[in-house]
C-alpha cells in the first residue's frame, strides 16, 4: 500500500494525471472539422440532387410504394420542409413498419435527451459549478479555496486500504458538504424512471399499430407458416397436409416440402455465369471499333465507318451500279472484317493442355448443355427435409398454428411465422440441423475470438489519448506535442476518434458478412442476426473495453499495486469511474463526429458515388449497366448499432459532470440522424427485407442493458466521491430495472412476435366496413340526392373507417395491402402479391431459362425456346 501513496503523492496531482489534460481546443477543433466536413457534403448534396435523380431518388422513381409520396422540390433547400412535413403514416404506408420502427427510435432518443438536457442545464451543471472537482478535465483553474478542497484522491485511497484489510468499512457520517452527492441518485431514479416510460409508452403505440397493420392483411406471407422438424413419416405433402387438417385448426390450401435441391441450385448458378460470359463475348464481338481496312474489297469500294444503320436496298430493279455503291452514294455496305473473341479450353489429365476456340460458339454450345441438365433436373424427385412452407385458408387458422405446441416430442414440428417467398434463401432451407447449428456455433466462436482481437486494436488506441504513453514510445513525439498544442489535440483527441469511428464503419461489414453463413433461412433473420453482433462490437468491444482501457498506462499502474482488485467489486467501479470522467471528451468529439461529420456523407451517399465509377470501369454488358442503376440496399443492421450506442453513452452521462456537452451533442445527433434516414428510407434507397417491426424488442432489450450500465456507472461515481451511503440506495434502482425489463419480455414481447386473433377479426371487420362504405358511396345511384340518413349513415361509416386505418396514408387516395406498402426486414414484396399468384417455391424449379441481353439486336430465340429479354429493353 505504501507505494500507491507514493504513487498519488509523487507529483502532488496524479490524479490529474490519470484523468488526462483537458483543453477546450479539443472540442473546437473537433466542432470546426466537423462542421467543414458536413457543411460541405450538405451542400454538394443540395446540388447534385436534383442532377442525380437515379441516385438520390432511386426509390421514388423504381417503387410503387414510394409513388404516393410528394414530389420534393429541385431548389436547393425547398426539398427540406416537404420532408419534414410527412407523416408517420405516411411512412408506415410508403416504407413499412420496420422503417417506422427505426425512425420511432430516433424520435423516442429525442425526447429522452430534451428532457435530460433540460435537468442538464438547469440544475445538474450549476450544482456541479457549486461544487467543482479540481483534478477532474473541463476544470482549468484550481479551486483552492473552496468546500471541496480536501475531497482528493488520498480518501478514496483509504477507502481501497479498508476494503484490503479484515476490517469492514464503516457507514460512517458523510460530510454535509458533499450533500450535493444525492442529486445522482436522485436524477438516476428521474432519468431511469423516464427511459423506462418513454420504452413503455412508445411499444404499446407500436404495438397497436403493428397488431392493426398486420391484422388486416389477407396475403399468401400472412397465411403461410414455416414448419420445421418435421419427422420423417410425414415428409410428404399430402401426408402432412391430412395431419395438419386433422388437429382442427384449419384447412391447409397447399404446402411446400423442402427438398435437397443443391445440384439444381449449383446448375442454375453455373447457367448464369456461363450466361455473363456469352453476354460478354457478343459485347466485344458486337462493339463500335475503329475503322479497319478490308483487305478483301479494292480501296475505293471500303465499307463506312460503323454508325446508323442505312436503309437497304429492297427494289430488285436498281441500278446496275447498286452493288458498287450503296444507297444515297455511300460506298459498300460490306461488313470490315472482325475478329470473333477467343476463349482458353483446357483439356486431357489435370488439364494441363490448353487450345484456343471461338467464344460465342463455345459458350453458346455450354449455355444449351446447362439449359438441357437443368430441365432433367427439374423433372428430377429430391429428397425432402425436416423444412416445409404450409399455407393455410386464413391467417387467425396460421396464428393458431404458430402459437400452439402441435407435437409432444421437443424440437419436432415447430411452426413459425413464414417469411416472404423472395426473403427465403433456399440454399440454407435444405442444411441439416446439425449442420445449421454447427454453423451458429462456430461463427458465435469466431466472435470471440475476434472480441479478443479487437481488444488488441484498440490498445494502441486508447494510448493515444494519453501523451505519456505517447512518450514512452517516442520521446521525442511526446515533446513535439507538449511543445505544439494544436498538433497535440490532433494526435490526443482526433486522430483516436477517427480511428474508432473508422472501425465502427468498417468492422460491421464483417459482421453482416458473417451472419450470411450462419445459417439463417431467411435475410429478415440475418438482418436482425448483424444488429446484434454490431451491437455486441460497438457496445462491448468499443464502449466497455475501450473504457477499460481508457485510462491507459495508469490503468495498469493501477493494476499492479492491487493484485486482488477483481475480487472487490467497489474498486472496480472506482476505477471504472475514472475512466469515464477522462473519456468524457473523447466521446462528445466521437458524437459530433458521427453526427455532424458523418450524416451528411450518408445523405450524400459518398460510398456509392466512390464505387459507381469503379463499377462503371468493369461494366461490360447490358446486365452490367442495368444492375449499376439498382438504388443501394439500406441495411439496419450498418445503422442501428452506432445509433444504440450513442443512445447508451449519453444516458450513462447524463448526471456526470459536465453532462450537458455529451447529452446536446446526442441531441444533435438524433436530429440529424432521423432526417437523413427518413429521407434515404423514403426516396433514395431499397430497403428489401421485411420483418414486421420485430427489431423494435431488440431495441427495447439493449436500452435495458444500457440502464443498468448507467445505474451501475453513478454507483461508481459515487463510490468514488467515497458517498458509500448513496451508492447503496443504487441497489434497488438497479434490482427494479432488471425486474421491469423481465416483465416487459413477458407481456410485450409476445405481441411483437405473433398477431392476436382478436386483431384479425377486427381487420375482417374493417374489411367488411369498408366494403360497405364504398357501396353505400358509389353503389346505389338511384337514391336521391340530399338524404339525410344516407349521408349520415355513409359519414358515420367513412369515419369509423379512418380511425379504424391508423397507419393508412390518406394521400395514398385509400388502404394500402401491408405487403405491398412495406419492405422490411427481409423480403421483395411483390406489388401485388395476393392477386398475381406467388408461390413458396424455389425459383431455380420454375424460373424461366432467358437468352442473352444483346444491346441493339432484336430478340433472338434462347435455346430453351424462352422469350428472351431485348438489350434496348434491358438497358
């Protein structure tokens, strides 16, 4: 123990030292870089806009559902109040319930931070002003004379002693002068209280709109189930429809047993790359090139350049000299000579001969010899798996089925809701659950072996806030920055941010590329699959290890004079504590970064104006050229995570000193962040997966997570200040979250996975009202003109029908199909599912075999007999 004090009394300040030297520059050199970057993406945004509609308003011009929505103005700014404007039903109505769901979030963190940053200002920051910590980073000046004077490090060291020695520590009568102390717990209870209600108060609303929305669809999706486990005396259609029909709970309209279908699979696929390369050897054959000399026609007889076509010559009694010149005096319309593009085949034992063919005629010859294999394999019976669609005649008949135990036997015939046909990936519906779980398990391994990686990344990270560890690597650098402080902040403050926030854009691509081989049937799941690795990266990886290791060498000097501070769980929040006062800097320049930086690039859609010209370079072919102009995929799982995070940062510093620059920086980034995503969602990208608003529990569940960290982390602050009384009162604010968040699982997680049979007699009911108000308005034309009863009846009836459509967007002229509005999660809903007939079948069984995409030819034959696709229609 003696060399902890000699530690803390070495330079009299080490305390100071621990938490690190704070400088206003920091943050203004933040805010100005900030600010330039995204005043300048805003700007080129405003203008490139209206220039780029194919960019900015993709889904506007390509997506029914996006028709019904105003036309934004092409001024510079005159686009920005009609955004704003746009309702949330017209939201639900345009984008679905998942976007509604992720905008919900951002509006439920607004709130939330307005009020905290009220508390912040009005009464948090003066008492803190009153009572000033001299050691802590926001504090440039020493109070000498103040209450606080002697509240220092060597207290919280006797507190350390204490807890090392056999003797328990005393409940002994706290200074009145730290009286203050109980504004934590008091704003802890407040600030919980609030994020608890504002999470109650905005899932029953959703749930609400999601029971009403769902309720009244009629689509194959919403009367299909996924059955799995099935056992193998059922594996047969008919067999397991009689056995389905026969438990009573509805009539089966058809069902889809999953079959092994990997050879035809990998024969579709092995068609289509063969199809890409035929489509390139005709671009080359077929391209514009310089004109050549034909060696075989005398010079004065050589063909025009390549260019329109000429009219040809039709009338058989032209001149004689028509055969030497064509028509209007142009020379002969003789074709130059071209050179058919060549392929390599290898040939004989490992292929080590190699001769050169004709490309067309090559993969023209492959292409018939796919188109035959494939035809036989579709005539071809598979083996079928433990994995069906079933489709039953209503969805109350579908809810009962999945909400019911339909087998005795554990983990046999488990029904559950059915996605899309278009969300399904049908090369994972034939792995064997062993398989599937082999897959889960070792990529959940991958994880944590990555978990230990990027805990060695951030390391050196963390280091760099400090300039003595700087120091220790290089002397010479470390002097540099003392000498030159606008270089120092650079270097300490925002080359540190800029390296977490490059990671935590980066890193969840390899999530999202992990959670495609977990095995996962539909893309809704992956979606959800990556929000809760990102999350897991950027909360634990990020924010609790970085925290950790936010205090740098002095954390482990810390370490050393303690070898049993993992067995005292007050030493741990006290060092936990220190850390985050020393972060605090760090994480308001993190969230300008994010917010102010970063969104406008977002809107700006800087990745794909980055790759467009690369995809531009390596396009040949008119498939090529038509894939380029497909609007970019929005994915939740690349957004939600940072936003939850920054969520938890902000609530677990909402009572610390200095609170409100954390807390307004948060608002700043809820604001910015809910208009650039309500604009990407509505007008500029695809957002195609569909799952029914079921990433709004998983955001309920981290915001759980982030209240304990919160609670958790003032019961620190407080042990730090040695307020022993007062963090003891944090065990029952702590115990009774845990608590609410069990029951929220039990009475809302349900209603957030399954439809209520009761929301479904009242959509029937809303479709027979309906019907009826249209008959009553247009049905009837003999009845007079001014009758009262009729009007009032019909009035009556029209109103019971708009409230009864809470999520119908009234500019859409009437009720929209919640398939066809919405693409979520998972899915291409088809515009007109219900009406067009789709089906849960794999599409390599019934997918037409097309030709080549030819640009300005007609339309050839494909070999299969199918009606091919033009290359002017495709481009």
């Amino acid at each position: 123990m003696d060399s902890f004090y000699a530690l803390a009394d070495d330079d009299g300040d080490e305390l100071g030292k621990l938490y690190g030297t704070y400088s206003p520059r920091d943050t203004t050199i933040q805010i100005v870089l900030s600010l330039a970057l995204g005043i300048g993406a805003f700007l080129t945004f405003c203008v490139l806009r209206p220039r780029w509609p194919g960019l900015y308003a993709a889904r506007k011009k390509q997506k029914n559902e996006a028709t019904a929505l105003p036309e934004l103005p092409d001024t510079l700014f005159g686009w920005i109040i009609p955004l704003w404007k746009i309702t949330d039903q017209q939201v639900l109505a345009s984008a679905g319930l998942d976007a509604y769901v992720f905008l919900a979030f951002f509006k439920m963190a607004i709130r939330f931070l307005v009020i905290t940053f009220f508390f912040s200002l009005v009464v948090i920051k003066p008492v803190h002003d009153a009572y000033p910590d001299e050691d802590f980073p926001g504090n440039s000046t020493r109070h000498n004379h103040t209450k606080f004077e002697h509240f220092d490090m060597r207290r919280s060291i006797n507190l350390l002693q204490a807890g090392n020695s056999n003797h328990t520590v005393p409940f002994f009568p706290e200074n009145l002068e730290t009286d203050y102390l109980w504004m934590y717990v008091a704003f802890a209870y407040l600030f919980s209280g609030i994020a608890i209600y504002l999470v109650i108060a905005e899932t029953r609303r959703i749930i609400e709109i999601r029971q009403e929305y769902l309720g009244s669809q009629t689509t194959v999706t919403d009367r299909t189930i996924r059955l799995s486990g099935i056992h193998v005396e059922l594996q047969d259609e008919e067999r397991l429809k009689d056995f389905l029909e026969s438990l009573n709970i509805g009539k089966v309209e058809n069902v889809t047993l999953c079959r092994q279908w990997g050879e035809l699979d990998r024969a579709v696929t092995g068609r289509m790359d063969l199809l890409r390369r035929l489509e390139e050897a005709y671009t080359i054959y077929m391209s514009h090139r310089t004109v050549q000399r034909s060696l075989e026609s005398l010079p004065i007889a050589q063909p025009a350049p390549p260019g329109p076509a000429v009219a040809s010559i039709t009338d058989e009694n032209e001149e004689e000299d028509a055969g030497l010149m064509g028509v209007n005096g142009q020379t002969h319309p003789a074709a130059y000579a071209r050179v058919r593009p060549q392929a390599t085949v290898r040939y004989g034992r490992f292929k080590l001969h190699s001769k050169r063919v004709d490309a067309i005629d090559h993969y023209t010859e492959l292409l018939r010899q796919a188109d035959d294999r494939i035809k036989a394999l579709r005539q071809k019976t598979f083996a079928p798996t433990a994995l069906a669609f079933v489709t039953m005649d209503s969805v109350a008949s579908s809810q009962m089925a999945i909400q019911a135990v339909l087998d005795p036997s554990p983990l046999h015939l488990i029904a559950n809701q059915s996605p899309s046909p278009a969300d399904i990936i049908w090369p994972m519906t034939y792995l064997s659950r062993w398989h599937r779980l082999l897959r889960k398990w070792s990529i959940t391994a991958l994880i944590v072996l990555l978990t230990i990686f990027w805990s060695a990344i951030f390391v050196p990270v963390a280091g760099l806030l400090s300039t003595d560890s700087i120091s220790r690597l290089s002397p010479e650098a470390g002097k540099f920055l003392d000498e030159h402080p606008n270089a120092k902040s650079l270097v300490v403050t925002q080359l540190p941010t800029l390296l977490a926030t490059l990671l935590t854009v980066l890193v969840p691509y390899l999530y999202y590329y992990l959670s495609w081989y977990q095995g996962e049937i539909a893309q809704g799941d992956i979606e959800l699959s990556a929000i809760s690795k990102n999350f897991f990266f950027t909360f634990f990886n990020f924010f609790v290890i970085f925290t950790v290791l936010g205090t740098a060498s002095k954390f482990y000097q810390f370490f050393e004079r303690f070898n049993d501070l993992s067995r005292d769980l007050r030493k741990i929040a006290y060092t936990l504590a220190l850390s985050l006062q020393r972060l605090l800097t760090f994480y308001v320049n993190f969230i300008i970064l994010q917010g102010v930086g970063l969104f406008p690039l977002r809107l700006l859609e800087i990745g794909s104006m980055s790759l467009y010209p690369i995809s531009l370079m390596g396009a040949k072919t008119p498939r090529d050229y038509a894939e380029l102009v497909q609007p970019p995929i929005f994915s939740y799982g690349f957004y939600l995570p940072t936003a939850l995070l920054i969520f938890i940062i902000c609530m677990v510093y909402s009572v610390l000193r200095s609170s409100w620059q954390v807390l307004l920086a948060g608002l700043l980034f809820f604001l910015l962040g809910h208009y650039t995503y309500k604009y990407q969602l509505l007008y500029a990208m695809d957002h195609q997966q569909q799952s029914t608003g079921r990433a709004w529990g998983m955001i309920c569940d981290r915001i759980f997570v982030g209240l304990v960290f919160f609670q958790l982390t003032t019961a620190g602050q407080l042990i730090l200040k040695q307020a022993v009384t007062r963090s003891v009162l944090m065990i029952p604010l702590v115990a009774g979250t845990i608590w609410i968040s069990i029951l929220y699982g039990r009475a809302y997680k349900p209603l957030m996975q399954f439809i209520a049979l009761r929301s479904v007699q009242r959509g029937e009911q809303y479709r027979d009202e309906t019907e009826t108000s249209h008959g009553q308005a247009n049905g009837d034309e003999e009845v007079e003109e001014g009758g009262e009863g009729e009007e009032s009846t019909a009035s009556s009836s029209n109103e019971l029908v708009s409230e009864r459509n809470v999520w119908a967007d009234t500019a859409m002229g009437g009720r929209v199909n919640a398939r066809e509005a919405s693409q979520g999660f998972g899915s291409l809903a088809n515009p007109d599912e219900s009406k067009s007939g789709l089906r849960f079948v794999n599409p390599s069984l019934v997918a037409p075999l097309k030709g080549v995409w030819i640009a300005g030819r007609k339309n050839l034959p494909a070999s299969n007999g199918d009606e091919r696709v033009s290359g002017e229609d495709a481009v």
